[in-house]
C-alpha cells in the first residue's frame, strides 16, 4: 500500500504542473493572437483515403499487367529512339507539367482560392494516377486536398470548371489550326478524308465537351435556384442509398447548415468573381496558352528523335491529334487512341513510315502520361497521408 503522505504529495505536485502549463498556453495563446495569425491543426493520417488509393493503385497495376506488351513495347521504344533529343523532350515536359500546375492556381484564384504551385503539382500528378483506373474520380483528388486544407469544395470544384474552360477552350484554336493544316497538307476537304473527317466530328465533340464542362458555371452566375434544386436532388438520392443501406444520411437537410444551401452559394459566389469580370480569365488562359506550347514543342523534339523530318505545321498535326483523341477517347486518357490516331496522321500526309510513327507515338506518351503517371502513384500515399503539401 501506497502511504497517504506520499499520495497526496504527488497529487500536490501534478497541481502545480498543470497549473505552470496552464499558465505558459494561456501566455502564448496572447501572444499568438496578438502577433501571428492562427495555424491549421496538422491532419490526422487519413487511413481511409489511404486504403482506396492503395486499391486505385493495385487496379492501375493490374491493367499494366494486363499490357505488358505495350508496357515492354514502350521501353524497347524509348531506347531506339535519340537519347539527346529523348532527353531534351523530357526536359521540356517536366516544364510543362509545372506550369500545367500553375495553371490550377491560377483558376483557382479567379474563384478566390489562394494555392500554390509547389503544392498543386503532387495532386494533379496524382489525379493522373486516379484517372486511369476511374476518369470519373480524378476531380475527388483536389477535393480531398481541399478538404485537408480547410478550403471550399464547391469553390474548388468552380476552379477546376474554370480550368477546364481555358485548357479545353484555348485546345481547341490548336487543334482547329491543325487540322487546317492537315487538311492542307492533302489538298482535299474533310469530307473527301476519313482520317480528317474523323478529327473533325472529334472536334466538334470537343466543343461539346467544353460547353458541358462551363454549364454549370453559367447556371450559378445567372440560375442559382435552378443550381440549389440540382443539389437538392444530389442530395435525396445520396442520402436515399444511405438509407437504403441503414447508415446514416451524410449530407444534411434544412437549417444554417443545409448542405446543397451552403455549396449552391459557395459556387454561385465563385462563379460570380469568375464570369462578372471576363478579364479575369485571361490569366489562366494565357498559362493555358503557354502550357499546350510547351507540348507540342516537345512533341516536335520527340519526332526529330526518331528520325521524324517534322517542320513545324507537321508537329501541329501530331500534336493536335494526340490532344485531340487524349480528350474524345472512349478510353482513359485515350490509351490506345491516341497512340494510333498521332501515328495514322503522319504515315496520312507522309512524312514517316509507320514504325517509325508508332514508335514516335508511344514514347511521347511514355513521357506525357505514363511516367506522371508513376509519378502520380508515387504522391498519392503522401497526398491520402496529409504529408503531400505544406
């Protein structure tokens, strides 16, 4: 038995501590709130988002295991091409793939969102990885990263609406330009060409595509209520499979805290600063300008690397094509589209011979999607951690 003398010393003891530590945080509470602004709790890891981004990761490897060859055939590729000039179109690209990030950041500030580049780059590298294996779950990245940062996902959800906007609406001037001048090349119309008649119904999808993509833009800045009854039924049909399930409603109903109330005004608000003030949007698009430059120069250098006497006008071609199809493909992120329409466009005006074009086709893709894509499976552990961002 402990004697009571000592028991009550201990406890006198424990009192004075914890009144010592009260003292010294109520002391650096004032003066954090008198100098420097509050700090975010640093997140807990997220052992969930963990465990679906490992399951994203054993499909992607699983659908890399079933094409192996065309992994193998990648490889083999990249080898026989110039390593200089491979090299020099990688070079490139890592460029591209930070001001495709910047590109983020700058649309999100059009909706008021504050980022920044060295921290968007690891998420949108890791929303390649998720888009592979489900295209539809890629944009759950960014909000999951927004979650973590105590950012608005109806405002963040406006930035990517925003991104797409620039990125898909500045595409398509390119891709116009390089179907003109495929067109062109052939001295035929588009009807008188089964590959440039191809290009141009994807085209013309692709307009489609951006339209879409901007609708829900259009619908906040000027039918908001029409935006809150969309959410609405979100919402019941959501909440309906939960019950359904017998687990409770996630999305709540009614009060300060309606959920489809509180997104519509988030995004209707975003979409106000994005489409009140046009101007604002020329900063993304000039970054989105710059950024599809920086493809297809590497796209150019890529072709010379395989013996390719590609001019300028003959890489547009290419590179219109790979974008094109990347985008309109039935596939994730147009694999195997886009492989075969870059390499049908140049044996179709005739400035390579077939294996030569395959070979060009597969080891620009090698750069520009499956190694972020890699890359992307990297971050994704760090990202579902809380550890990806400062």
């Amino acid at each position: 038995m402990i004697p009571g003398g000592v028991v009550a010393g201990t406890k006198a003891r424990y009192r004075n501590v914890a009144k010592r530590v009260n003292d010294s945080q109520m002391t650096d509470s004032v003066t954090n709130e008198t100098t420097t602004p509050v700090t975010a709790v640093k997140p807990q890891i997220g052992w969930g988002r963990i465990a679906l981004f490992a399951g994203l990761f054993l499909i992607v490897i699983a659908v890399i295991y079933s094409r192996q060859k065309e992994a193998l055939e990648v490889w083999n590729t990249l080898r026989a091409g110039n390593p200089g000039l491979i090299a020099a179109a990688m070079a490139v690209q890592v460029v591209y793939w930070t001001t495709f990030a910047a590109m983020y950041q700058t649309s999100y500030r059009v909706v008021g969102l504050q980022s920044r580049v060295r921290d968007l780059l690891p998420v949108w590298l890791g929303s390649l990885f998720v888009s592979i294996a489900a295209p539809a779950a890629a944009p759950a990245v960014f909000m999951d990263d927004a979650v973590r940062r105590g950012q608005s996902p109806a405002k963040v959800a406006a930035g990517i609406l925003v991104l797409r906007l620039t990125d898909f609406g500045t595409l398509t001037v390119f891709i116009a330009f390089g179907i003109a001048t495929m067109a062109t090349r052939m001295n035929v119309h588009p009807w008188q060409s089964a590959t440039l008649l191809g290009h141009c119904v994807a085209l013309l999808i692709l307009v489609g595509v951006t339209l879409a993509w901007s609708g829900p833009l259009f619908l906040a800045r000027w039918r908001p209520q029409a935006l809150r009854g969309v959410l609405n039924t979100v919402r019941n049909a959501v909440n309906g499979t939960f019950r359904l399930l017998r687990r409770p409603e996630p999305l709540t109903i009614g009060g300060d805290h309606d959920w489809a109330t509180h997104h519509a005004e988030q995004f209707s608000h975003s979409a106000d600063l994005a489409l009140a003030n046009p101007i604002r949007l020329v900063a993304p698009a000039a970054v989105a300008t710059l950024a599809h430059l920086l493809d297809w120069a590497s796209l150019h250098i890529m072709l010379h690397a395989f013996g390719i006497d590609a001019d300028l006008g003959t890489s547009l071609i290419a590179f219109s094509a790979c974008l094109l199809y990347w985008i309109v493909s039935p596939t994730p992120d147009g694999v195997g589209f886009v492989e075969a329409a870059v390499a049908l466009s140049l044996v179709t005006i005739g400035v390579a011979k077939q294996p030569e074009a395959i070979a060009a086709a597969i080891a620009f893709r090698g750069i520009t999607l499956y190694l972020p894509v890699l890359l992307g499976g990297i971050c994704l552990p760090r990202l579902a951690a809380g550890k990806g961002t400062g």
